[in-house]
C-alpha cells in the first residue's frame, strides 16, 4: 500500500500550553477527499493551522508526500504544494513579523512562485 498524500500521526498542539488536538491521527490518499466535520471548539481550524505551520505541534508528526513537515515555516510548507484556504477564498501564510498575508498576489509574490 503506498503511503498517503498527507500523514498525520498522533498529533497534539494547542494553545498557550492548554492541548486542543489531542493524538490525532489520519492520511490522505491521492486522489481522496477529506472532510473534518465537527461542533465549533473541537479543533477543526487548529488541525488545519497546525498543518499549515501557524500553530506548532507540541508532539505527533506531519508528513506530506513522504516529508515530515511540521517543523517547517509557514512558507516552506505552501512551497511543497500544501496550502491553507479558508472558506471565503483567502490564501493564508505567515509574514513578515508575524502577520497574515490574505492578498494572493502577495502571498506569491512574498514565496516567490
């Protein structure tokens, strides 16, 4: 069996020391789509910044096309092909002294693609 597009093994990562993802784990397939459902606070928007750098892992891994990933900047994870897009079309990446580029002709200007 090949291994999945994007792994995610035993991951937690939180907030300010408090855990919101607590050992969570799933792979995507090529070709597959995924959808994480659930109540508001249960940890959607936090597995989604913790895949695309902005929140870092406390432990667990992310591998996304056979790379661990989740020690790597913002920038690094979309040159791999991985991006974070939320619900009104905005592209996010981390800038620049911390802050969010929601323009995409900036983000790709800023990662040089």
């Amino acid at each position: 069996m090949p291994e999945p597009l994007l792994a995610v093994e035993n991951l937690v990562a939180g907030y300010g020391g408090a855990p919101v993802l607590r050992g969570v784990s799933l792979g995507v397939a090529e070709g597959e789509i995924v959808a994480v459902l659930g109540a508001n606070g249960v940890g959607k928007t936090t597995l989604n910044r913790t895949l695309s750098g902005l929140v870092r892992a406390s432990s667990g891994t992310i591998r996304f096309l056979g790379e661990r990933i989740d020690r790597l900047a913002p920038p690094d994870i979309v040159r791999r092909g991985l991006i974070h897009v939320l619900e009104n079309g905005t592209v996010v990446m981390q800038g620049p002294a911390d802050r969010l580029a929601t323009d995409p002709a900036l983000a790709t200007a800023y990662l040089g693609l």
